[in-house]
C-alpha cells in the first residue's frame, strides 16, 4: 500500500464524515424544531419514545446527534432521565440505517446523488429546497467517500501483515478495544461501520472476525455525547452514562453468546457471500436485541446512573423543590381552595431558600475578603439553585393566584410571592460581591487594610440580619422593627464607608479599578439590607393574616 493509497483512504473518509455532517445539517435544518418538538413530547410511553428515537435517529444519520439532543434536553430541565432512557434506546435502533443503505451497494449512483443536490443548493432559490438539496448532496458524497475507502483498501489484501492483523481482530478483547478506540476518535460509529464494511467488501474480514470490532464501535461512539456533557448538569451527565452502560450491557451479551453459539454463522446464512450485508445485519440485530431485552428494566439504568453520580447536597435541595412543586395532588385541588398543609408546605421551600441563601451571602463575602476563586465558584452554583427554586415557587404559586382567588389565606400567598423574589434579589447582589474577586484577580486589585476592616464589619451586619429573618418572633412588630434598625444600620454604614472611601481615594490609597469595585460593593451591600427589610415586613403581614 503505497502513499496514494493512503492519502485516498484519508480523503474517502473526510468525504463520508462530511456527507454525513451535510446529510444531518440540512435534516436539522429543515424539520430540526419539530423533531426537537417530538422528542420534547412524545417520550412519557416507554415504547413510544424508543420509536420516537430509533425515527429521528434513522432520519438525521447520527446517534451521537440524537444522544446531543437528549443531553441539552435533559440539562435543560425540558426533559427527565428516564424519559432519556428510552430515546436513547431508540436511537441506537436508528443509526444503524447507515449499515444498511452501505449494504445496498448504491454506489454508482453517488455522483448523481450529489450533482442533484448541488444543483438544487446553487439555482433553486427557496431554502427549504436549499435543505433539501444538502441532504441529497449529503448522500451522494457519503457513498463517493465510501468508494475511496473501499478503493484504498484494494491493495492490503496483497499485504501478509495486514491480513494477518485481521485475523486478530477474533480475540474478543482485541477486536472490542480496536472498535471502541476507532470510533471514539473519528467520533461516528456510522464511519467506523462503514469502514468495517468496505474491509468486509474487499474480502480482508469475514463476519466471524469482525463482529467484536463491530460491539466495540457502539461502545466508542458513545465518546461524542460524552463530549457534549462537559460542563452541563449533573442530569446530562448521567445520561451518557446511560448511553454506555446501555452499550456495554449489549456487548456483554453479544460477546458471550458469540462465544459460546454460532450466532455470526447464522446471520452469515441470510445473506451468504455478501458480507457487508452481514456486519450491517449484525449491527442491526445487536441494537434491536439489546433494546428489546433492556426495555422492560430501563428505569433501573436511570437508577444505576444516579448510583454512579449521587446527587450532592444542592442537587438534592433541587430535586426536592420540584416535586414539591410539581405534586399531582396539588395539581388536582387547586380549585377547592388551597389547603393550609400546602401552606405550611410553601413557607418551609421558602424558608429553605432563605437558609440557602443567607450561606451564600456568608460565602461571597468569604470570596471577597479572602480573594477565593474556588468560594466564587461554589456561590455561583449555589446561586443557580436560588434562581431554580425563586422559579418553580414562583410558578407553584402563580398557579394558585390563578385559580384560587377566595381562599382565606390568598393574602398570605401573596406576600411569599413577594419574599422569594427579595430573597432572589439578595442571592443576586451576594453573587455580584463574589464575582468581583475575579476582576481583582485579573487586574491585580487589591483592597486596604480599612476596606478589608469595612467588609468584615459588613459581613457580620449581614449575618446579623439574615439571622433575624430566619427566626420570626411571635412579636411580629417588635421583630420587624428589629430588622428595620438593622437595614437603617446598613444603611448608615454605607454612608459612611463611601465617605471613607472617597477620603482613601484622595489620599491615592486605591487604584483606579479599586476605587470603583468597592464603590459597587457598597451598593450591593446596600440594596441587600433594603431587600431584607422587605421580606420582614412580609412576614410581619403574613404573621397577622
């Protein structure tokens, strides 16, 4: 095999992985939000979402497309993880279409494919048609790819070595190892399958030897979901677990019965002589089987997921918050009144939004005044946490002002409508104290000794404060006034530590970036004690309803 051969090799697959990416683009493009629409609402049935799955996958040419899909799906919130499950399923079913449109040898009709669908991307104006056209294009340059490939690969059948290598591929764990690495690199079990094929085709590989590669590559293309998961929640995570977990239960179960049954040679009789028919065939049957025998106990890989990645104590606290909110029982009673076991329901969400977020302000002024990169970053998870339960309680009670406008206790409602949004609002300005240790950092900014003294002091005055509002005295009015001398304290010392700042100023004690960061602080600071001043006074109200 001499360098021409090689570089043609190289390019038959860049050509197939491109026609797939033009096949897959032009799809999402024409009907990607009503298959984004499908997928959002028809997963609740088991069997429906695996149909579901297995169509769209067959349809954009990808699993690792659809997989993507789910994982933005389910970081989101827009989806759960077991409705992911079945999806999943599905669109391991799905991609193996590619397997059997390669099996069909349409290869002489490739470059009419794609002239097709090039003259339909320059002269046709319309960009639907221009979608259309991609697909088609897409097609056609997929099989000239192949071809290449399958040209390429002419030569090794004359090389002793190679034919050799070949047949190693029968080792199980070999064949496994070279499948899974192979596809996690070029990121497309459809490529890596096709691959296989055009080796088959050239007489290089027989099913027998080539099945352990072919287990393996449903294994590595679970590498691009993994990819995508980089960096989105703790669901999204688990659901490329569940991707692989699925892959490698199905490669278990294969291998063995590969081993210990003549399975390859069964398959081989329904299309004798025609290989590539075989791996395709193979491929198909692997996905359906797996599925079909993972079906009934797919919420126990849900389940094992959650195992595999427990939920820390935030994600625990958001997950409480939702089905707090979303509970069915309360979705049905709405309109005969609302329950005062519902309330008390609501105040104590409500009081563990507060308690989450006086740690906060305890967290990000930690950040501040001992310029912890890692505190930031902590408060700012925390912070996504404070925003999730200001949005489900604010919809959970939306619900109720909406419906229920008689109750006795609607004025109480009303006024924890508007103390998680103080509380959302105090979790913002904490936030905003934090964040600014990464402008120090970056600009080297540093604070005085007085400034260092003022944020302690304003740390303790916050937690005094935060306190107070979590422990609401059976004297509703001697309590609020409490909090209201502490919120006028506050606001005495940010009077006073802005004079001492512009003093700091004049006498160039601070630079330019820290005369602004801290200015900035200070209002913060300030419009943290008007917020809690509102949540005490309703409270104060909701004491007296």
């Amino acid at each position: 095999m001499d360098i021409t051969n090689i570089l043609s090799l190289l390019g038959g697959l860049a050509l197939f992985l491109y026609g797939m990416q033009m096949m897959s683009g032009g799809l999402e493009a024409a009907a990607g939000n009503k298959m984004k629409q499908i997928l959002e609402r028809l997963t609740a049935n088991r069997f429906l979402g695996v149909v579901v799955g297995a169509l769209i996958t067959a349809v954009i040419q990808s699993s690792s497309a659809t997989t993507v899909m789910v994982v933005g799906f389910v970081n989101s919130g827009m989806m759960t993880l077991q409705q992911a499950v079945w999806i999943i399923m599905g669109a391991n079913i799905g991609t193996t279409i590619t397997g059997q449109l390669i099996a069909l040898d349409v290869g002489m009709m490739a470059p009419l494919f794609a002239f097709a669908g090039v003259a339909m991307v320059v002269f046709l104006k319309n960009p639907k048609a221009h979608h259309y056209g991609e697909i088609i294009a897409g097609l056609g340059v997929l099989f000239i790819g192949m071809g290449m490939m399958s040209d390429a690969m002419k030569p090794l059948r004359e090389v002793p070595e190679f034919v050799n290598l070949m047949t190693r591929f029968s080792n199980p764990v070999i064949g496994i190892g070279v499948g899974a690495l192979f596809t996690a690199v070029i990121q497309s079990s459809s490529a890596s399958v096709g691959i296989l094929q055009s080796l088959a085709s050239n007489g290089l590989i027989g099913l027998g030897d080539a099945v352990f590669v072919l287990f393996g590559q449903n294994i590595g293309t679970c590498i691009t979901a993994v990819l995508a998961a980089i960096g989105t929640s703790k669901n999204a995570k688990r659901t490329t677990i569940i991707h692989l977990t699925f892959n490698i239960i199905g490669t278990t179960i294969f291998t063995i019965v590969c081993l210990l049954f003549p399975l390859a040679a069964l398959v081989e009789s329904f299309t004798p002589g025609n290989v590539p028919a075989q791996i395709a065939n193979m491929h198909t049957l692997f996905n359906v089987v797996t599925t079909l025998l993972l079906l009934p106990v797919g919420q126990y890989l849900a389940k094992f997921a959650e195992k595999i990645m427990p939920n820390s104590k935030l994600e625990a606290q958001e997950e409480s918050i939702l089905a707090f909110t979303n509970d069915e029982f309360m979705r049905n009673n709405l309109q005969l009144g609302f329950s005062a076991v519902y309330l008390k329901k609501l105040g104590e969400e409500i009081g563990r939004m507060l308690h989450i977020t006086k740690d906060n302000v305890d967290l990000c002024f930690q950040a501040i005044i001992n310029k912890d990169l890692e505190a930031v970053a902590k408060a700012d998870e925390t912070e996504e946490t404070i925003d999730l339960m200001n949005k489900e309680l604010g919809r959970y009670i939306s619900k109720i002002l909406i419906h229920d406008k008689t109750g006795q206790d609607i004025e109480a409602i009303e006024e924890y409508f508007r103390v998680i949004g103080n509380i959302e609002r105090i979790g913002d300005h904490a936030v905003n104290i934090g964040g600014y240790v990464l402008v120090m950092e970056k600009n080297g900014v540093t604070f005085s000794e007085d400034a260092q003294n003022e944020l302690h002091k304003m740390k303790e005055i916050c937690q005094k404060a935060m306190n107070l509002l979590e422990n609401v005295d059976d004297d509703a009015t001697k309590w609020l006034s409490r909090i209201a001398a502490l919120e006028q304290q506050m606001d005495d010392m940010t009077v006073n530590y802005r004079n001492n700042h512009i003093e700091r100023m004049k006498q160039g004690l601070c630079s330019e970036q820290g005369c602004i960061l801290f200015s900035e602080l200070l209002t913060d600071f300030e419009r943290m004690g008007d917020h809690m001043l509102n949540i005490a006074q309703s409270y104060a109200k909701i004491a007296v309803v």
